[in-house]
C-alpha cells in the first residue's frame, strides 16, 4: 500500500519533537522532518531555511508531500518566517495538499477569554513586546486560509509537559528547579490562559493530518487556569512543595498601559467534541508528570 507523504516543518522544536514522535508511529506514514540547524544527534532531519528559496522549493519538489504541518516558530522573526516562508510553500505545493498551521492564543491581544473559533483576532497592542509576533501568526493564518482549501488551523496556548525527547517546558521546568531547591516563587492569579500538555496536542495534531476536518480548531482542555493555579496544581502533581507558590495580580490598568491582556483562554469545546484526543486538565497529569520526573 502506497504511503501517505507527510512533511513537518520543525521537527526538533519542543512540540515539533513529540509530532515527529507520534507521526512514527504510524506505518502507513512516509515521514520527513526538517530542522533550521543541525539536526539533534539520532535524528533523522532535513535541514532547511524555509525562507530560502531554492532550497525550500527543491524540497517540496522532490517529496511532494500530500500533507504539510507548520510547527515553525521564530524567535526573532516570525514576520519574515510566515511571509516568505508560507509563500514559498503556497507557491510550490501541490493544489491538492493539506496544510495544517499551527498557530497561537495571541492573536487574541484584546477582549477577554473564553475565545471562540469564530471570534475576530485583534492581535495584541503596540505597547506589548509580543505584538508583532501575534500580528504574524494573524497574518499567516489570513493567507492558509484564503490560498489553501485544504487547511486546518489549529490555535493553542501555552504548552507544557515532557516531550518524546525528554524535554521540559520552560515554564515547568523553572517551576521544577526553583521548588526542588527549596526556593519560593510568585506566579500572577489573574492572568488566565488554556494550558495544553505537548503530548496532547501532538496526538491531536496527528489526528488532525489523517482527518478531512477542514477549518479553525483550538485545542486543549475544558478549563482554564492562572498561571499560580497552573504552578500550584503542577507542583502538587510533581510531588513538590506547594506551599512555596505565592501568588501577586497584575492592576487592570497597569496590564492595560502595557497591552497584557488577563484572559486569552480558548473556548475548546469543539475540539472535545471532534476529536478522540483526550486533553487533560493540569491536575491530571500527576501520575505521568511523576514518571517523566524520575526518568528525566
């Protein structure tokens, strides 16, 4: 049986490692992964500049994939990455192909959480450093959507959890270190977002490639969490001292002088309803988050 051609921009990033991983599982499945530097040691990448044209042409060219996930971030420069990076791969994929494009709770920069699929973005304001990223994934999910007919844009916030490659977010893995060493930490009780363990959201991605789902999807789980509630139940879940998590809030007008917004929750219920994926809430990854611990 011919195999489904299945390409994956940014297989060695931390959500792209675990897509990789769950993409392998299945045999009916030519994979191949690609990675802007060196490739880590045992894995089997492409390394390619997606903003480089000939060489990101040449590649789809020569694989011709059937289905394409954009796990692309940049840390400098997301404008240029989406703009000549997603062009580049409009121009050069087959019509037929579908393109899953992995995209952010930032493009919600104002009004407040739970956002629905159907929600206009309002990317983030000028006064917030993070702007021109969200303006970037706005802009890329814009041109998917308006050149790709087979498309699936999926939005997610903050990521957590041990990947395939025995990787923590930083976020947890700050927690971890700082509450194992015995040392307190201030986490903000009214800043709210849609926490989504990596595991989960490759699992869902994956299934996502497979289906004929066609549209805007926001993964995660039913309920939302501050980012003290998000340290308190995942140290609690680690088997570390909770009561080291302190709690401070972030003045309404200071979060509006500075363009925060306080709740940039995703309302997921649709992606509950669709997909076989279970998204566990934070409290729920006790017994695996434990695990991951005494073997990482």
């Amino acid at each position: 049986m011919k195999k489904r051609r299945m390409l994956l921009l940014g297989a060695s990033g931390y959500l792209g490692a675990q897509i990789f991983h769950e993409l392998q599982q299945d045999a009916d499945n030519e994979i191949v992964g690609t990675c802007y530097s060196a490739p880590p040691t045992g894995e089997q990448l492409v390394q390619v500049d997606v903003t480089h044209p000939a060489a990101f042409a040449a590649l789809l060219a020569d694989f011709a994939p059937e289905v394409v996930i954009w796990a692309l971030m940049s840390a400098t420069d997301e404008h240029a990455l989406i703009t000549e990076g997603l062009g580049i791969l409009q121009a050069h994929l087959p019509p037929k192909s579908r393109v899953i494009f992995i995209s952010s709770d930032g493009i919600f920069g104002q009004g407040t959480g739970a956002f629905a699929e159907e929600d206009p973005p309002l990317t983030l304001s000028e006064r917030n450093p993070l702007a021109r990223y969200s303006r970037a994934k706005s802009l890329g999910e814009e041109l998917v959507r308006q050149r790709r007919e087979q498309h699936v844009i999926v939005r997610i916030g903050p990521l957590y959890g041990c990947n395939s490659l025995g990787k923590w977010d930083k976020r947890a893995a700050t927690i971890r270190q700082e509450l194992a060493a015995g040392r307190p930490i201030t986490r903000t009780s009214n800043l709210f977002k849609t926490f989504l363990h990596v595991q989960d959201a490759a699992q869902a991605i994956k299934e996502l490639a497979d289906s004929s789902f066609v549209g805007t999807l926001h993964l995660g789980p039913a309920q939302k969490e501050s980012y003290y509630s998000f340290a308190v139940t995942l140290a609690k879940a680690l088997g570390l001292n909770s009561r080291l998590v302190t709690e401070d809030r972030l003045d309404a007008e200071e979060a509006r002088e500075k363009g925060i917004p306080l709740d940039t929750s995703l309302n997921t219920g649709r992606a509950n309803a669709l997909l076989r994926t279970r998204f566990r809430q934070v409290g729920e990854a006790a017994c695996s988050a434990t695990k991951e611990t005494e073997r990482h």
